[in-house]
C-alpha cells in the first residue's frame, strides 16, 4: 500500500494536471446530461385527471369525481359546482379511502346534507344511495374493479427500468471520476475519510435503487438529483473538512431512512392524519429544548451540543410544520382547524424570535403563507400577512443587534471587506477565478475562509467545480418545485398538494436565500443550501421534505402514496 501511495505522489505531476483538466470539463458535461434527462420526465408527464366516481345528477347528466376528497359547493372553487342560492358556498365534502369506500361529510352548511332523506353530519355511501345537498337530489357512482384497471394501465407512466439504471450509472461515473480527482490531489489520511463519504453515497444511492426495484417503484429522478446535490455536498466537505465526510455521510443515510419513514406515513392519509398530532407536538418540542439548552452561536441560540455533536433542531422542525400545514379538505374549510395552525405558527416564530434566529424565522414564515394561500386561496389574507411580517421586521432589527448589523452590511460589503463583508466578497472573488469550469478539487482557496462548506458552499462549488456546475445544483432544487406545482393539480388528496407545494417551497427558499446571500443580492442569512451544505440535521430535514414531494406524484409505478395490486392481481 505504501508503494501504490509512493507512485501515486511521483504521477500528480504533468499526468495529475492533465487529468484535472480532463475533469474540469468532464464534469459539467456529465452534470448537465444528468440533469437533463432527470428533470424532463418530471416536467413534462401528462397530467391527466383520475376519475374515481361519477355524480349522477337529477337531470340525467354525470360529474366526474376526479380526486379523492372533492369539495361540493356554490363556490366556483368547488370540485363540484352547484349553482343554486340554497346551496352553501362550501357544502360538502366527498371522500373515498384506499379501500374504495366512499363517504360525504357536512361542511357546515346552513340547509344541511342528506342521504337518503337523513341529516347527517358525515356518512357512509352505498351506490344507491339519495344524496340531497341543497334540495338537489344526486347518486355515487363508483367506478367498477374493472375501469380501475383500465385507468391504471392509461396513467402515465414513470421512467422505464432502463432509463432509471442509465441515470444512476451516470451519476456513479461522475462520482468515481471526482473522487479519483481527489486521490490526486489529497495526501493518504484525508483521502480514507474522503473515500469513506463518496462511498457511502453510491453504496446508499444503489440500495435504495434496490429496495424501489423490489417494491416495484420505478420512478428515480428526485432521489437521483438529490443523490447528486449531496456528492457535490461531500465535494465542498472533502476540501474544507475532509474529517466531516463519514459524519456527513451517516446522516445522508438517516436522512434516507427518514425520508422513506415519512413517505411510509403518507400512504394512508388515516395514518397521516394520527402523525401529524405527533409532528405538531415534536416542532415545538424542538424548539422548546433548543431555547433551554440551546447554545448561541453568532447572535443566535439555535444549536444543541451533544458531546461532539451540534445539532440543529430548527432543521427538522420544518418537516413537522409541513406535516402541520398539511390537511385534508373536511379540516382547511373548518374555521377552528384554521385558527389552531395560526396559533401554532405564531408559537413557533416566537421561539425562533427569543432564539434570535431570523433567517430560520423566514423560512417558516414564507411556509406559512404557502399554507395560507393554499387553504384560503386569499390574497388579501397573503397581504396582510406581509404588512405583519414588515411591522415584526422592523421591530425585530431594533431589538436585534446581530441581525441589524447584516443589513447594514448588506450591499456595503466592500466598504469592510475584512469584517463584514469578509465571507461575502471572498466568496465574488472565487466565483470570478473558478471561471465557468472551475480550478479542480482542492485547486481554490475559499476552502480556507469560514463556513466554505455550509454557509457559502455555492461559492466553493463554483470556485472547484465551475458557475456551469453550482448553477445546475441550483436547477435541481428548482426542478423539485416546477414538479410540486404540476402534480398538485392531479393530486388525489389536499394534502399531498400542500405538503409537496410547502415542502418544495421551503427548499427553493432556503436556496435562494443561501445563494443570493452569498453573492450580496440578498441580506445573508446563513441558511443553509439543502442537501448540499454541511450540516446533519440539515441533510435529514432536506430528505424529509423531499418525502412530500415524491408523496404528491400520482405516476403509475413512482410514489409511496399510490399502493400497487399484489402481483398476480
């Protein structure tokens, strides 16, 4: 082994530049084939409506029930519209479950619901049954077994087994040809634990590929992407803080197991419901042990030191408050279920003001008008929330040194370089010499300002590995919220759409913010690039919320939320 090292050292001369060469521009070219045949399937599958019932309706014509919770109503939101004075604005809620059973609650109407001439509050369907909403009289037609099928076999598709393999073999090239790049420049000692973290990715990307196979789930474009925004992750770690790989890589794995935990969680809105008490509990549990044990870092208490750990609980705080936004429609038109996740936010942004952490603050805060325009569908409620969050801004900078201070520096950075601005305009800098190709791994020198590998790893990524490369990582994050909107349209359930329009929404704001931050386009927060920056329960958060994403697609054969007859069915 000595002697393989010895003649290792003797070759990084002509032949180790010329290979850096070679992958300076190998990379982008692999990253970007990547990328592009990924993202395609996710942005261009046909969203076509599944029809589960038919409403048959007194005049002989058929609605179709296309989503398994619709709402009936004189409201031209309404799944189904009628447009009749004694029909409230939002009547009714019609429900199927994964048994097929069919069920419609009263959504505190003032003529009230029946069926089959009784008042009821909510109720099992039968197919004969006489549904009267309004003094309208109507009959549940299920679909049969059959047309079930026949709409399963119609559904798009997800990727062909083929093409999944092809995207995962690409993205292990890639992984093999930087990680060679690093044996060549790195000394022995570093390059274990760098061999150590790139290898726990491809080992833990190819089993989860295996465990999709066995479960007949063949869609693999979001956890490839992630797959690759966390290599280039282990990239920057490799050169700032090459003993932090193996942490790095243990919690990709638990943040896999997580995200395949929640996906699990999702697939039984009944079940999903009876987590989401446990969600709501464990955000502010969180929060609550953060403030009393916390340790202030920079102005903000957000860390917990656990012998040589530091953990962020805020970070996994978010899935919770996604569980929390998250409803099915009988809960969002209920004005108490309403007003409670209120509170809520309004409890969590108070922790995360007494903990000085604003930048976290925001991100919640950009959740929870997601939320609130999901659920309400208001603009003028999205307005005054706004106007709140400008009034609580203000109050916060008077009362907020530290925060005050990065907006004072924010557009001023090189009037103090050194302090300030120091982390910012080191970052332009590097960006400006790593071109659009970059300088090759540990070929910069931002690896040695603070925080190159959390903070400002957009910048690092594109000192090493060019603006072409860290310009793609960015793309994927917004890949994952151009794919959240598309399937909520089609989605079965408002709370796979919430969920996967939240979720994806707190990953392009945590990027935006990190990545504008770090070219002084935005005030900088230090929030962190998901799945990217170094940070443990950063990495699980990320995956936690990518679960709602990938719950929300209705594909045939690619989510967690969309059970497969047994085989031999």
């Amino acid at each position: 082994m000595e002697e393989f090292w010895n003649s290792l050292a003797l070759s990084q001369g002509t032949l180790g530049e010329e290979y850096i060469g070679f992958l300076r521009l190998a990379v982008p070219v692999l990253t970007a084939l990547l990328l592009l045949r990924c993202a395609l399937p996710l942005l261009t599958f046909r969203r076509e409506p599944e029809i589960w019932a038919w409403l048959n309706m007194p005049d002989g014509t058929q609605v179709p029930i296309t989503h398994w919770e619709n709402l009936i109503g004189r409201s031209k939101g309404c799944d189904v519209t009628i447009e009749l004075s004694t029909v409230s604005r939002n009547h009714a809620v019609l429900t199927r479950y994964d048994d097929g059973s069919w069920t419609i609650s009263d959504a505190g109407s003032k003529t009230g619901t029946f069926v089959n001439g009784r008042n009821v509050q909510i109720c099992a369907l039968n197919p004969k049954d006489r549904i009267s909403i309004g003094g309208v009289e109507m009959q549940l037609q299920p679909i049969t077994e059959r047309q079930e099928e026949r709409q399963a076999q119609l559904r798009t598709k997800a990727a062909s087994g083929w093409d999944t393999l092809t995207n995962l073999m690409l993205l292990t090239t890639l992984q093999c040809l930087m990680l060679l790049g690093f044996m060549l420049k790195t000394d022995r000692e570093n390059f274990i634990s760098i061999l150590q973290g790139f290898g726990g990715i491809i080992l833990c990307q190819w089993i989860l590929y295996i465990f999709y196979a066995i479960i007949r789930r063949k869609s693999f474009e979001l956890e490839t992407m992630a797959m690759f925004l966390c290599t280039m992750g282990m990239a920057a770690i490799a050169t700032v803080k090459p003993d932090e790989t193996v942490k790095q890589m243990i919690a990709l794995i638990i943040g896999v197991i997580t995200f395949l935990a929640i996906g699990w969680s999702l697939r039984d809105l009944e079940r999903a419901k009876k987590v989401r008490y446990l969600a709501v509990a464990a955000g502010v549990g969180f929060l609550a042990v953060t403030l009393v044990f916390g340790t202030e870092y920079y102005g903000a208490k957000n860390w917990i030191i656990l012998g040589g750990m530091s953990l962020q609980p805020s970070e996994l705080s978010k899935v919770c408050f996604v569980f929390a936004g998250a409803s099915t429609i009988d809960r969002i038109i209920n004005k108490r279920n309403l007003i409670l996740f209120i509170v809520y936010s309004v409890v969590i942004c108070c922790f995360l003001a007494l903990m000085n952490d604003f930048g976290t603050a925001l991100i919640f805060f950009c959740a929870f008008l997601v939320i609130a325009y999901l659920r309400s569908g208001s603009v003028g409620t999205i307005a005054l929330a706004i106007t709140a969050l400008g009034f609580a801004g203000v109050l916060a900078l008077r009362i907020a040194p530290h925060a005050l201070q990065r907006f004072a520096t924010w557009r001023h950075i090189w009037e103090d370089p050194l302090v300030g601005g120091y982390q910012q305009t080191r970052s332009l800098m590097c960006i400006a010499s790593g071109g659009l190709f970059g300088l090759g791994p540990e070929g910069g020198l931002l690896q040695y300002v603070f925080a190159a590998d959390s903070d400002i790893v957009f910048a690092t990524i594109s000192e090493e590995w060019g603006l072409l490369v860290a310009l793609m990582t960015v793309l994927c994050i917004v890949v994952f919220g151009f794919f959240a909107i598309r399937t909520a349209r089609v989605a079965r359930s408002s709370f796979y759409s919430i969920g996967a329009c939240t979720a994806a929404s707190v990953l392009v704001i945590q990027t935006i913010l990190n990545c504008l931050g770090t070219l002084d386009i935005l005030p900088f927060t230090g929030v962190t690039f998901p799945f990217v920056s170094n940070g443990g329960t950063s990495m699980i958060g990320a995956w936690g919320l990518l679960a709602f994403v990938k719950a929300a697609d209705t594909r045939q054969n690619a989510s967690f939320a969309v059970r497969l007859a047994k085989k031999g069915e």
